[in-house]
C-alpha cells in the first residue's frame, strides 16, 4: 500500500485560468500509473484559479474518498474565524491536517499568531505540516524555513503533532535532530527535486534519506510524499524501490505512518472496490 501525504492540484505558471479539474484528472492518472492508493491533498496559502482554495478543494473531492485535504493557512489573513468552517471539514472526516508556509510568507512558526491554530489541531488531533528547506520561488525568505523553528513549536505544544515537510533540505541534519529529539515531530520526503531525480542527485538524496534513518530517525518517523506536481510520482517510487532500507520500514514510511498520523482508513484505496454501502 502508498500514500502520498503531500501533493498539490496547483497549476505553477498563469494563475489565471482555472485548472483543477486538469491537475486532479492528471493526478489519478499518476496514482493509477503508480499504484498510489489513497493521498493528501495540500491546499495554498493563497487561492487564485490554479490554486483552489480548502472550500473548493474540499467540494471537488466530496466523492473521492482515497483523496484528502490537508489545509493551508494563509499567514496575512488569518483569523480565528476560518477555524469554524474548518472544523466542519475536520469532522466530515475530509481535511486531515494544518498547513503552513514558512519562507513563501514572512513567519516563524512559533509567531504567536498561530497559537488558536494549534489549539484547533490539538483539539482535533489532526496533524501540522509544515514547510521547511528550499523555496520554489526566489522572492521566499530562507530564514524563516528553517526546520530547527520547528523545534520551539514542538516544545510548546506537545500535543500537536507537526511535519517537517522535505526533511528540511538542504538543512537535512538539522531537520534530524529536531525529529530525533521530539516524539511529536515527523518528517516527509517530498520534493527533494523538481520533476525526475537526475541519477546522481538521486543518488545523493537517497544516501541523505539512509542517513537519518542510520542517524537515529526512527523510521516511523518518517513520511511518503512526493509534492506533486512539483517532482514526479514515478521518480518518486523508483527511489523508494531503490533505498536500501528494511522492508519492514519501507512499509512504514510508504503507508503506515500517514495511517497512524494522519487517522487514514486503509479502505479508502483507489484500489478498493466497494459494494453495496
Ligand atoms: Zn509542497
């Protein structure tokens, strides 16, 4: 079984023409294409036509039970108020974590802004991601995605759980001591490239990854995700098949973890055929 815990229906160029329907058709190919069965959908901080926003997002899944919603918050509009739409989404059982954009907006996690957001995740156990490492644009500000932030949040709030989305990169050791030190941090492996590895960077990335598992990462510490459409899935799935890890931790990282965390129901498998209710 995969789950991809961290892709995006966005269309990066012109923002002007609405492209969900694309992205998500482009998207079902790529999980039929590579036996994903179920994914994590991540909203942006911001909503223009090729990013939809959590409402839209969450109305065009409604019958796609193998795709959930993880939503992203938008650091300069954020009010108490979005939570209350939220919750209802929280409890349908469609959006299944927090998102936040450290370094594509001016943060610290720990800025005390967030604070009604953590509650709201601790309360609904529901996971934070959070990201970390390199920004896809130029006009992102490194400092504030750095994943050590992370650390000070996790401390504070010990019943929430938070992903340190991309292991951190290029901060990779940095982004293993704080997962190495808290119970309540995870960390993903997405988008460590921009479309296919190039072999020697898949190479170097793959020994990265081995690293912190040989470093004291605990492997069920660790999170598929690929950042779709950002790298490709087949890429992806490739350099899982190739890392030399246990088959044990294999499973864990490729599905069982996003399980655990996330309260995923195995049977929500594009795979799965059900019938009657
Ligand atoms: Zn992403």
């Amino acid at each position: 079984m995969i789950i991809d815990c961290h892709v995006h229906l966005n269309h990066y160029g012109d923002e002007s023409v609405r492209t969900l329907d694309r992205t998500l058709e482009q998207f079902q190919l790529a999980m039929r294409r590579n036996r994903i069965d179920q994914a994590l959908v991540l909203t942006s901080y911001m909503a223009t036509q090729a990013r939809p926003s959590t409402r839209e997002m969450v109305h065009a899944l409604r019958d796609i039970p193998y795709l959930k919603v993880v939503a992203g918050l938008d650091y300069l509009n954020f009010g108490p108020n979005d939570l209350g739409e939220l919750a209802d989404y929280v409890r349908d059982g469609k959006v299944k974590g927090l998102k936040l954009y450290p370094g594509y907006q001016p943060f610290y996690p720990s800025d005390p802004k967030w604070r009604p957001a953590y509650e709201f995740a601790a309360e609904h156990r529901i996971p934070v991601m959070i990201h970390t490492g390199d920004t896809y644009t130029p006009k992102g500000k490194l400092k504030y995605a750095h994943p050590l932030h992370v650390d000070e949040v996790a401390v504070d709030f010990p019943e929430v759980n938070f992903v340190i989305c991309h292991i951190g990169n290029p901060w990779i050791r940095d982004c293993m001591e704080v997962v190495y030190k808290n119970a309540n941090v995870y960390t993903d492996i997405s988008g460590l490239t921009l479309g296919a590895f190039e072999d020697r960077f898949e190479a170097y990335m793959r020994k990265q990854v081995q690293e912190m598992l040989l470093y004291g990462v605990e492997p069920d510490s660790v999170l598929f995700g690929t950042d779709w459409p950002i790298a490709s899935v087949e890429s992806y799935i490739e350099f899982m098949e190739e890392l030399a890890i246990p088959a044990r931790d294999k499973r864990k990282i490729l599905a069982e973890n996003s399980i655990e965390l996330y309260g995923l129901d195995p049977r929500d498998s594009l795979f799965q055929t059900r019938r009657g209710t």
